[in-house]
C-alpha cells in the first residue's frame, strides 16, 4: 500500500506544478513526467490493477460521450486514412531498425523489434524467440511511450490551436443512473474483450457501450469533469510507474536510442498526417492523434483531453496494433532471408 500511496501522491504533484506552469495536457503529462523521474531515482512505483481497469472505463465512458451522428457520417474517408497509417508504421519501423543497427551496435533482430511503434507485449514475444536483447526493447519501448506521452501534446499545441489545459465541459453532465448503467454494461463488455484478448479491453468496450448510448440520445451528458481529472492524473502515473526499478546505467544506453527514434516516429508520423489530413480533408489534430505511435490508452486518452474523435483516433491505434501483429514477423523472416 505504501508504494501505491507514494505513486499517488507524486502523480498528484506533478500534474498540479504542470497545471500552475500550464504545461500542455497537464494531468497526463505531469504525472508521467514526475513518476518517471522518481522511479529512475530509486523510489519504487506502481499501480493497482483494479485501480487501472477503473480508469480505463471511466476513460473510455468519456470518450464515448463525445460521439456524434455527424462524427460517423465522416467515416467515409478513414479507409484511405488507415492506409496512409500502415504505410506511416511501416516507414517508422525499417528506418528505426535501420538507425538502431548503423549508430547503436544492435543486431537485426533487436534493432526492428525496439523499433516497432507498439504492441509492447508481442514484441516482447518475439524477442525471447529470436534472441533478441530483451531488457534493451523494453526500455526503448517504454522511453518511446513516456516521451510521446510528453511530445505529442507540445506538437499539438504548435500546430494547431487546440485547447490543450482539458477545459471543463459545458454540456450537461451524465446523471447517476446512467453513469453507473454505462459503467456496468462497459465493464461486461470488457470481460468478454479480455477473453478475447483484445487490446485495453476494457477502455474499448467503455467506448462502445457510451459511443452507443450517446450516439442513439439514450444516456446523454458528459463525464463528470473531476472523474476524468482522477482518470487521466492515474493514467500518468501508471506510464511513469513503467521506470520503477531502472538503473541510471541502463537508462543512459536506452535513453539516447529512444529519444531519436521518439523524435524519428514523431517526425513522420506529422508528415503522413499532413498528407493525409490534406488529401481526405480530416482534420488535422484527429489525424495526428490518430497517427501518434504512442500507446494505445495513452493517445486515446489524449484525444478526449483535445477533443478529438475518439472513434477515429481508438479505431486507428486498434489497426495499428493488428498491422504490426503481420508486419514484424514479416521483416523478421525478410531480415532473417536476407543472410
């Protein structure tokens, strides 16, 4: 418990200093800021599970509410939207790879698979099957999360002028009932996304059950505003907690690698959703969003935070996930072809 109630209070700091400095997406940021530099420190952090899985449907049911008909009658321009983001992936992926191996000394297979943008967990698979350095993935992995976690909000905010400080909704709020019939039905839909191992299972299926209720009038009104506060200033703390345990010895041989290809993915990532915002005329802070190679609860959390289609933005990051699934055994078996 005293782990847990460090993690919290240090969270709680954070995104009060990045809220009085009025950092980009101060309750995300701050505390994935804060945790982190604890954890690095020495000071260990962690999460509740249970505590997680609350705010993934507290995150999700915000999200939902956002959902509009006029929202979905702009689907028709995703499917060229998806492949500009599978080619984006692809470009992030071989060109990572290729960094890794010419100026950081890793092998091939270690190279590609620290340079997949997400699907921690597979790749982390993979890894124990090839022989890869696993301990180095993982951290660049995590160094990628934490810094787009930190970067996309400052990008956002200079290229668009989207409100970045999560103002508070003037809409009316969601009633008790239909809070906690959402909450319910969320968290069983939930159930069933986990045994189907779909990716932040419970974070989706909140969505859907309020995309549905909102979209069809049945639960309207917002998510309480100091319920997403909570959610988002957890979900902050949960990415730092990810640097608990982390030696300054290791941290420096991933740090460098990371940050380069953070900045790599970030600059094509911007690129594709340019392209792509310009030729479907989407707008650009969804696409961006939706293109990030962040994790998937985090980037999605951060479209509620700028209010970005959440639809677009979670569907997008879920086709990420699947597209990487085929692509990095591909370049594996090419790479491996190519001896």
């Amino acid at each position: 418990m005293r782990i847990y109630a460090v993690s919290f209070l240090i969270g709680i700091g954070g995104a009060a200093l990045a809220w009085l400095l009025k950092f980009p997406a101060p309750f995300l940021t701050g505390p994935a800021f804060f945790v982190s530099l604890a954890g690095v420190l020495g000071v260990k952090t962690d999460v509740p599970d249970i505590v997680r899985n609350v705010v993934f449907v507290i995150i999700g049911l915000a999200l939902g509410s956002s959902v509009t008909p006029e929202i979905l009658a702009a689907a028709a321009a995703w499917p060229a939207s998806l492949i500009g983001m599978c080619a984006g992936v692809a470009l992030i992926m071989l060109t990572g790879g290729f960094m890794f191996q010419r100026y950081f000394a890793m092998d091939r297979e270690t190279a590609y698979l620290a340079s997949s943008p997400g699907h921690l967990s597979y790749v982390l698979g993979f890894s124990t099957d090839v022989g890869a350095d696993t301990a180095m993935i993982s951290m660049v992995q995590s160094i990628r999360v934490l810094f787009l976690t930190l970067l996309v909000p400052v990008a956002v905010a200079l290229l668009t002028d989207a409100d970045m400080t999560m103002p508070i909704p003037v809409d009316t709020l969601l009633s008790p009932m239909h809070l906690g019939i959402l909450a319910v039905l969320g968290t069983g839909l939930g159930l069933v996304f986990l045994k189907l191992k779909l990716p932040a299972a419970l974070l989706l299926s909140s969505m859907f059950v309020s995309s549905f209720g909102h979209g069809s009038g049945l639960t309207p009104g917002q998510v309480p505003t100091v319920l997403s506060v909570i959610a988002f200033v957890t979900m902050g703390t949960l990415i730092g907690s990810r640097f608990s345990g982390v030696s300054l010895a290791m941290l420096r041989r991933a740090a460098v690698a990371g940050l380069l290809f953070t900045l790599l993915a970030l600059v094509i990532a911007v690129v594709f959703a340019g392209l792509v915002s310009l030729f479907t005329h989407l707008p650009f802070l969804d696409v961006i969003i939706a293109f990030a190679p962040g994790g998937l609860e985090t980037m999605v959390a951060m479209a509620a935070i700028v209010q970005a289609d959440p639809a677009y933005v979670a569907l997008h990051h879920v086709a990420r996930l699947f597209f990487l699934s085929a692509f990095v055994p591909f370049v594996l078996t090419w790479n491996r072809n190519k001896r």
